[in-house]
C-alpha cells in the first residue's frame, strides 16, 4: 500500500537525498579565491578539479537515495522495511561525519581557508528526522497487524 503515510516520509528523505547531489557542501575562500567542495570533489573558481577526492561520498549520497525510494516498495515487508530504515538513518549519521571530515580535510590542504557551509549540511539530519518517523509508522503499522492476528 504505496499511500501510507511513512511513504510520505520515506520519499521526502529520497528527494532531499537528491538533492545533496545538485551543488556544493561548503564554500571555501582564501586570499579572494573561491572554492566549491561538491560530492565529486574540491573546484576551484574555475571549474578545475583539485586535490581531495571526495568520491565516498558520492557513493553514500547515492546508496541512501536509492535505498530510500527502494525502502518505499518494501512495504509488504514491514520488518525489512524497519530495517533498512535504522540502517538509513546510521547512513545518514555517517554522512555528516564524512562531510565534516572533508570540509576539514579541505580547510587543511588551503591552509587556513574560511569555510562556509552551504544549505546541503542540513539535509543529512533532516533525513534522519525524517526516517524515524517512517520508521514509527512502519512499526506501528506491523503491531497493529499482529494485534489483529491475535484476535483472529
């Protein structure tokens, strides 16, 4: 029953997930140049790729947002369902440490460069919020059923 409301949940974290894809993390400036550091890595002004590869977390960032959506359709599957979810939300717990780390990794390669983090380091916890939610609704839904087993 894809109109549950933890698909509502689960769908909003799928689209956050995408859009941690569509733009820098963190905003770097170091004597008046700018830096972007995005999922694929550190640019400068320019568009030209530097030094820190930032490729783990590309692959977190798209491993969440496809077992989002796939967490949806599991819905026959309530236990699995719940698990995926708490597995979510340990990913997305690992994804503000990893974006932290490479914020700091990229402060320390400018020397000193002032950071400035972008919208995108809130979407992480958002997720989060919004995975316990779908994670209580699943799991209400999957006592209410062996509730009624019961009475059977």
């Amino acid at each position: 029953m894809l109109q549950r409301s933890q698909t509502l949940f689960l769908l909003g974290a799928f689209i956050l997930s995408l859009l941690l894809l569509t733009g820098p993390i963190a905003n770097l400036t170091l004597d008046g140049n700018a830096y972007d550091l995005r999922h694929s890595g550190l640019f400068d002004a320019a568009g030209e790729k530097m030094g820190v590869a930032t490729w783990p977390l590309s692959v977190i960032f798209i491993t969440v947002a496809v077992l989002s959506f796939l967490n949806i359709f599991f819905y026959r599957h309530r236990m699995r369902q719940m698990r995926v979810a708490v597995f979510l939300i340990l990913l997305n717990a690992g994804i503000v440490a990893m974006m932290f780390y490479y914020t700091y990794v990229a402060r320390n390669q400018l020397e000193g460069a002032l950071v400035l983090h972008q919208w995108r380091f809130i979407i992480p916890p958002i997720n989060i919020i919004l995975l316990y939610f779908a994670f209580r609704r699943i799991r209400r839904d999957e006592l209410m059923v062996k509730a009624f087993d019961r009475i059977r």
